[in-house]
C-alpha cells in the first residue's frame, strides 16, 4: 500500500466517523470522556513506560533538556490529562446551540445552528499530553480527530489513544471506532498527503515551533488555524509594584521556558531600571538565564551581578524577534508605555503581552493599542492556556484575526449551519 493510499484511508475513516459522531448524545459523549479519564490513570504506568521509550530515543538523538521536558510524562502530567478529560465533560456541548433565531417579513424562520466541523488534523510536536487535550475536545465538539505527533513523542501519542479508544468503546458500544487516530508514519511527506485531502479533511491545526508551523501552511491545501511563535513581552512601568514584577517578569519566563506563552523579552521604563533590574537579575541567575540586553540595560546588569555570574550579551536586533524556547531573555529599557507598545507591535507575534503598572491610563492605554490575541495587566503572559481560561483543555492557540484568536476550546471547534422553515415561501 503506498504512502497516499494509507493517508487517503486513514482520512476516509475520520469522515466516516465524523458523521457518527455528529449524532451523539451529550451524555454519550460525556460518559465516553469520563471513563477515558479513569483509563488514563489506570493504565498511567503502561504511558510512561512508552513515554520512557521516546525520552530514551530523544535524548539519544540530541534533543534539549527544554524538549526534553516537554516530551516527559509524570504522575503529575498523567494525573493532568485525566483532570482535562473530566473538565472537557463537564463543560457546555458546543453542539446544537441556536446562535440565532429570525423570521422574515415573508414567514420564512431562519435559525443558525452550531455544529461539528468535521475531521480536524493536529499536527504537534514533543508534547504527548496534546493527545488527549486534542482528542478530547475534538470528541465534545462531534469531530473526529487525525493526530500526528512528532517522532519523537510517536510511542506516547499511541499509547494514550489507544488508552481512549479502549474506554470509549466498553462505555459505548456503537463508539466509532476511528473518530481518534494516531498517524503512524513519521515521514514527513505523510502530511504533505493528507492535508491534500481536501474531500475528507476539513481543517489542519499546527502547534509547535515555527518552523513546523510554516512548513504545514505552505503545504496545506485545507485551511490551517495557526500561530507561527510566541514572542512575548512583559512591560515594567515606572509606577509598577516592583515585587510583584519581579514574580511575573520571573513565571513568566522561567516557570516553563520552551512554551509558546513564555515571556522572550522584557521591557522596562526607565525610570526604576536601575532598581528593578538588579532585582530581577539575580532571580533570574537562579535559572542560569542567559540574558542578552541594550547597552544601557547591560551596563545596570553588569554592574549588579556578582562575577562570574549568569552570561549578559549585547541584544541584537534578531534577537529581539526570536522565540527562543530557552532559559535566554531579552531586555531592553524603554522610555515609557509608548515605546514599549511601539516595541511589542514592531517585535512581537501577536500573542501574549503583559504591562505591570498601578497606574490605570497606562495600562488601559497599553490593552487597546498591544495588537495580540492576550494582553494582561498585572499577570503572567503564562495564563494564555485553554484550561487558563477555563476552557477545558485547548487545541491550540492563534493569532490569525479571522475566525478562532487566542485559546481555542469547543467553541472554536465548532461551525454552523442555517436552517429555514417556511410554508411554500418563494423568491420573486
């Protein structure tokens, strides 16, 4: 069987489930998600015995101790997966909902339905907890899930869909059988194959680095909801409680570096840069983060620091546009709101942005001028996650501006259609 007869058949059968699943019950679809949450922790060990097998295979290849750790599955991840299932059941069905409800001067009543999409293609890498955020809010929303991991993580993904589908099926008999399938090819032209498939594939989700995110969009023939990366900036006003910048700038950055929503640059007004880069650079040191500032935020730096201490670099102007995935930030001191905004417009990714300030006409002025899809006053850019926003788990997050932005959950998981009901109306 060649690659694209394997592609069209695994597509195929996502379609097929697609329409089963469109006519389950909520409470079919919740009982489902519940029993593969208890699946999950029952077979917890089994998981991070593949799990063990993709970290041993990673680390042979040379993958980074920040990869690494995105591939790693603990107690405490599994015990996450299961916490997201029951959250995803326990939320609102997407599915069915009246968006609107009209009737026209002629009689004819109109109303607009949400319904599934259809077949939705994941394509992710590393982060084999994806899996079941992505299967999961696939099944609530009726859509049947195609999931193509990373190489890397290949043993994991399969190991916790098959951990699913096994619950699905003793909870539900008439359960389709192909509504979550893992691709089992790591070949990258298996991709180029099925986002071809433009009969049976609806809508492609990339989450990873840039590169992978790219790579899909300028192959893809059905439509890809994306980001490319996440650059994003925390802003230290001169009327910021420093403690409490210093607790954001430092989560923001460090609490997990080789995320999308991890702070990449930090900026600073002027006015408390030397006060309050001191402070945060020895919090910082603690990570070992390799900073890589202006020349007036490097002088403060250097000054601070005790020798030999964390590497401080002259900033160049690409850095200041790269997501590094990494204990590495960028800091640069700017004379007010209006340059950092400036700065986050010209710099960023659209993604997540954060000012840290007591006063309010700075931080009102910062949320209606930063162009992302999340922008805080006084929290950690870390909070752009779909369970953040008490979604549920998310399938991704986007910056494109038409259709889903930011977090997406049900919802953004979900079309709809147009109903009319009449009584032998005609057009004239």
């Amino acid at each position: 069987m060649t690659l694209t007869d394997q592609m069209t058949r695994l597509a195929r059968q996502a379609k097929e489930a697609s329409r089963l699943l469109a006519q389950l019950t909520t409470a079919q679809k919740d009982g489902c998600l519940l029993a593969m949450a208890d699946a999950i922790e029952t077979d917890g060990k089994a998981i991070q015995e593949a799990n063990a097998n993709d970290l041993e295979q990673a680390a042979n290849a040379g993958l980074s101790n920040a990869m690494l750790d995105r591939l790693r599955l603990d107690d405490k991840r599994i015990a996450a997966m299961a916490k997201g299932l029951c959250e995803v059941a326990a939320l609102p069905d997407p599915v069915g909902r009246v968006l609107d409800d009209r009737t026209r001067p002629n009689g004819l009543r109109l109303q607009k339905i949400s319904t599934p999409i259809g077949v939705v293609v994941i394509i992710y890498e590393s982060r084999p907890n994806v899996t079941a955020d992505a299967a999961s809010l696939c099944f609530k929303s009726g859509n049947a899930a195609i999931l193509r991991g990373g190489r890397e993580a290949l043993h994991s993904n399969q190991a916790i869909a098959e951990s699913m589908l096994r619950a699905a099926a003793r909870q539900l008999p008439a359960f389709p059988t192909h509504a979550i399938q893992v691709v089992p090819i790591t070949d990258r032209e298996a991709v180029k194959v099925l986002l071809s498939l433009t009969q049976y594939v609806d809508v492609c989700m990339p989450r990873g680095g840039e590169g992978l995110i790219r790579a899909v969009t300028e192959c893809s023939k059905v439509p890809v909801i994306k980001h490319y990366k996440g650059v994003c900036h925390v802003y230290v006003d001169a009327e910021a409680d420093l403690k409490m910048a210093e607790e954001i700038a430092f989560n923001a950055k460090c609490q997990r570096p080789a995320v999308c929503n991890a702070m990449e640059t930090l900026l600073v007004d002027q006015a408390v840069a030397a006060t309050f880069l001191p402070a945060i650079a020895r919090r910082l040191n603690e990570k070992k983060v390799e900073l890589r500032a202006d020349e007036a935020a490097r002088k403060i730096l250097e000054a601070s620091l005790p020798q030999p201490a964390g590497v401080i670099k002259t900033a160049s102007e690409q850095d200041y546009f790269t997501e590094y995935n990494d204990y590495i930030l960028n800091v640069r001191i700017v004379d007010g709101v209006s340059q950092a905004i400036d700065h986050i417009n010209y710099y960023g990714s659209a993604h997540s942005d954060s000012i840290v300030t007591r006063h309010e006409g700075r931080a009102r002025e910062f949320l209606a001028r930063v162009d992302s899809a999340a922008v805080y006053w006084n929290a950690s850019t870390r909070f752009t996650d779909g369970a953040e926003f008490g979604m549920g788990a998310e399938i991704g997050i986007s910056t494109d501006k038409i259709g889903a932005r930011g977090p997406m959950g049900l919802e953004e998981l979900s079309s709809y259609k147009w109903l009319g009901f009449g009584n032998g109306q005609l057009r004239t």
